[in-house]
C-alpha cells in the first residue's frame, strides 16, 4: 500500500494570508515527504479561495526543489481548461525539473462556476469530450512528433518540447467514477483515482468492482494503479471525543462545497459562506455520526484497519486528503499521527 498526500491551500476568511498558506502546504509535504509518503498531489481550481490552485505547477515545481523523493502529482489538471501541447509540454517540463517525478490526473471539471468563467459557459457535464480527446494526444506527444484533427483541437506536426524524462511516459490518472470513464482509462493505459466523498466503504467496493469490471474488459492491458482519495482525520486514542472535531470540519468542508456547486451566489473576494446546517437536516450524510464512519476518521488502530480492508480490495495507493476546513495545527496533528502509527503498518 502505498501513501499519498491530497492537499491544497484553503481558505475560509481573509484573516489568514496567501503567504502562511503556502508554507503551511510546504511544511505539511515535506512532512509527508519524511514519512514515507510516495506522492502529493495538487489539483487545479480557479476564483474559488476554499480551494487554491489555478495551477498545480507552480506549487509542484517549487516543491520539486524542496524535495528528493517525494513524487509530484498534478491531480488534477482540468482538460476542458487547457491545450493538448501546453498540457505535453508543462508536464514534461515538471519532470525534467523534478529528474522524473511528475505524475499528472486528468479530469473532465465538475463546477459549472468555474466552467462559467474559464470556457464561456460550456456545460460542465460536457468535459468528458474533452477529457477523452487530450489523453491519448497528450500520450502521442511526448513520444515525438504528432499532428491532430480532433473534435475540440486541431493542431500541424508537433511535439513535447520539453520530453519527460520517465519512458515511456510519466504515469498518467484519470478520476473515473461511472463504468464509462473506468473502461476509458484502463483502454487507456491510465490509473485510476476514485472518491467515495461522504459516502461508506460499500462505495470503496462499487468503485473497486467497476474498476474490476474495466480490467475485465480490456484483457490484453496490463492492470494499472488504482487510488482512493479520502478526506482523513486521525485523533489520539487518549481523547476519544477527538473524531467530532475532523466530522465538524469536514461538515463544513462540504457544506462550502455545496455552496461552491449550487452555483446560485455569487462570491465576495472569491469566498462563499458554507450552505447552511439546516439544509441537511434531512440528509443523514451530514450527521456527524455518519460523516465519522464514512469518511476516514479515527483512532490510528481503527483507521489501520480500514485501510487494511482496502488493500484487501485492491487498493494501491490510499491517499490521504488533507483539505478539510481545520486549521493548519489540527492538520499537522493528524498528520503526524498517521505518519507515526499508520504508515508503520503497512511497511
């Protein structure tokens, strides 16, 4: 089983500065870099400040000379925001920077805010197109010389410029939830990185089984990686109450996403207030209970175990999602408590 670090920089109010942001991303990497972990990964979000990360570059290319081991996953570009040869070239260049460490996640977008404001209003529910236009382009281009007549792009003879370093490419990742986009990332030659988000482990196992199912149906494809992302919080076992302070947080976490999502207000300095508690009251997802048994948090021994379930499954890499609302002391907590007593389990 191998480990991975999920965060960005989030913010809930302007109290706290961009600056103390990013070292707070920076100390908890080189935290996670310390501890064993095999990659971070850092996505891509536009106009949103619960959510930082107009681009994973930037962030990923300094960390590259922050860091020796660690890999650098950008997870995830978003395709419908960029160009087939900026895409080859940008990534190529963050593994020649990082001497073959980059890893990048492709996806199709999901907030129709941002697709608002970065694609003239196209429907979010339409990026899949372009998702599955860049992947086998971008894979052609950092091979050599390729042109393309595409739906979306159309581009003469071109190439990677610079080529990465890993051969034959870097390790490619599409986030799949329906059996379509399994099926295409396996056909693909891609892995695979799912989220049950605020549901149970019985959703770890319908991810795992369509993924399963896509194997199945490209037999002459040798079986790539598969990931689960999960928001995570551990507490002491010496403070059993601790498990409330992660549930709260993540409430809030998704309570803002729902904002975010609902696409109905309009932010002030790119901040939305969390949609509020009363909206849920019928939703038993968003009881605190419910978001401790199915999202990722508890003692160190109970998460082991669960963790152990996944790895039962098939689970390769368990990424620990640190983006949650807590502050950057409560996460630095948890963090070292899974570094300390988790990690060691599995090695």
């Amino acid at each position: 089983m191998k480990f991975s670090l999920f965060v960005h920089m989030e913010r809930y109010d302007e109290q706290i500065s961009h600056r103390q942001l990013f070292e707070d991303l920076t100390e908890l990497t080189l935290m996670a870099e310390a501890g064993g972990f095999s990659t971070v990964w850092i996505g891509e979000h536009h106009a949103m400040e619960y959510t930082i990360s107009p681009s994973p570059m930037p962030l990923l290319s300094y960390l590259a000379a922050r860091t020796t081991t660690i890999r650098l996953g950008a997870g995830t570009i978003i395709a419908p925001f960029w160009h087939p040869i900026r895409v080859a070239g940008e990534c190529a260049l963050l593994d020649v920077i990082s001497n073959g460490r980059m890893e990048v996640g492709l996806a199709r977008g999901a907030y129709q805010y941002e697709f608002d404001r970065m694609a003239g209003g196209m429907p979010a529910t339409s990026g899949g197109q372009a998702l599955r236009e860049m992947v086998p382009v971008v894979k052609a281009l950092w091979q050599g010389d390729v042109a393309h007549d595409g739906e979306i792009w159309k581009f003469p003879t071109s190439t990677s410029s610079p080529r990465p370093i890993q051969k034959p490419t870097p390790p490619i990742w599409i986030a799949a939830r329906d059996p379509d986009s399994h099926n295409f990332a396996v056909a693909n030659g891609c892995n695979v990185m799912v989220t049950p988000l605020m549901k149970g482990d019985e959703e770890v196992v319908d991810l795992k089984n369509k993924f399963e199912g896509a194997l199945a149906n490209n037999p002459d494809v040798p079986r790539p990686q598969l990931m689960v992302l999960r928001h995570t919080h551990v507490h002491s076992v010496d403070d059993p109450q601790g498990w409330k302070v992660g549930a709260a947080a993540i409430s809030r976490f998704y309570r803002t996403f729902d904002a975010w999502f609902g696409n109905k207000e309009t932010p002030v300095n790119g901040i939305l207030q969390p949609s509020p508690e009363e909206k849920f009251k019928d939703r038993p997802e968003f009881e605190l209970e419910n978001i401790r048994k199915n999202t990722m948090i508890g003692t160190p021994e109970e998460i082991i175990a669960r963790i152990r379930h996944y790895q039962e499954l098939g689970v390769d890499e368990f990424s620990f999602w640190a983006d949650n609302s807590l502050s950057h002391a409560e996460k630095k907590k948890s963090l070292e408590l899974f570094i300390k007593h988790v990690v060691p389990a599995f090695r």
